[in-house]
C-alpha cells in the first residue's frame, strides 16, 4: 500500500511531548530542554513508504533503530497567516507516521540527513481519516504485537493548531502538504531485523510494516 499523501512539504514538530524528553535525556545521556517555542523540522520525501512495506536498516547502521509513532496532519487548502482559532479549518484530515529514527546518526549528524531521512525511514498511513479532534486522540505503538507504547495527544506541548498558525507566518501551507505532530514517552525496544512495528489510532486505523536489515 502507498502512503495516502505524497507531500509537496513535509513538516514535522521537534520534541513535543515532555515524556519523551525525559526519556531521550535519561536514556541516551542528552541534555534536552522542554521548548519555550514550537520547533519545525524537515523530512525528504525519499523515506516515505506505505503501510506493508519494509523498513530498511542500512547495513552500516549501528542497530540503534527507534520507532516513534505519530499522528499526521494533512493540509487541505491554501493556507497562509491563519490563527489557531481558524488554523484545524485547513486540515483535509489526518494519518499516522512513524519517524524511524537512527540514533548513533542522529547525535552525529547536524542535520538529521540520514538519522531521520534514509530511504523507508518514514511509513504513512494507512488512510485519511476526517472529523477527528487531533487534541483528542490515543496513539498506540506494538512491536512484535506486544504494546511498546501509548500516549494522548492532548499532552503535546504545542498544539496541532499553534504549529499550524505559526508556520504560516512565514510560509504557506499547500494542499497535501503533511505536519507530523511529534511522539510521547519511550520509544524502544530498537527495532531490528524481523521485526513488525504498528502504529494503531482506532479511527485511523493501523500503519504496520515489517523490518530488515539491507544485505547488500
């Protein structure tokens, strides 16, 4: 299946969720602070597969491969200076992502390239579900079928609306452009060859793909 969206822009919320900066800090010894604003990060359309398709470790990966399942927003119209009373107006709906993220690359690398970029490193879908509250959602995360983790999303620290508006202060959103809205708590075991890992939203439905590592 393909993902349900190829975005023309592929936003995504850096470190939303207080939970997982805890967590980041406690277990790879950064030093994390919770934001005093929304931050926007990029990613490349070259990582998007869609739900059933592989992830694909590179083979010089040190295996220190993370899920971290979120929700995505979809943008549906031309959208530019919009508050966040009016900002969820300009939202087609929303899907799933999973921000497949190399650990060891991604303390190394400045820019994220490879840590959150590789080829397969991000699934979406499975579908675009409309007339949901993105502030109001329960996320769930298995690997192997066994419940890794699960958040609201009401815990953001930034609402969906707030990064909405305040991105189009300064660019405008297109139709099918996509936000990823960011992750809560740990997100662990690291994945490996063989394995299975779903992203579940009951109203969304499943994102799941399998995991192997490149041979060659």
């Amino acid at each position: 299946m393909k993902p349900p969206v190829i975005p023309g822009n592929f936003y995504a919320a850096g470190l939303n969720y207080r939970a997982h900066i805890d967590w980041a800090n406690k277990a790879h010894g950064t030093s994390y602070k919770v934001p005093q604003q929304a931050d926007i990060g990029y990613r490349s359309n070259n990582a998007l597969i869609g739900s059933g398709e592989d992830i694909v470790i590179p083979r010089d990966s040190s295996g220190q491969v993370d899920f971290e399942g979120e929700l995505v927003a979809v943008i549906g119209k031309l959208t530019k200076n919009v508050s966040e009373e009016e900002a969820l107006a300009c939202v087609r709906g929303y899907t799933l992502g999973n921000d497949i993220s190399e650990r060891t690359w991604q303390r190394s690398d400045r820019t994220l390239w490879r840590a959150k970029n590789s080829d397969t490193f991000k699934p979406m879908g499975p579908f675009i579900a409309t007339g949901l509250d993105p502030m109001k959602l329960t996320v769930t995360i298995k690997v192997n079928g066994a419940t890794a983790a699960e958040y609201d999303t009401g815990k953001m620290l930034f609402s969906a609306q707030h990064y909405i508006s305040e991105i189009t202060k300064y660019m405008t959103l297109q139709p099918g452009d996509v936000l990823w809205l960011g992750t809560d708590g740990a997100t662990e075991p690291d994945l490996k060859d063989g394995d299975t890992v779903e992203i579940i939203q009951k109203d969304i439905g499943t994102l799941r793909n399998p995991v192997k590592r490149a041979r060659a």
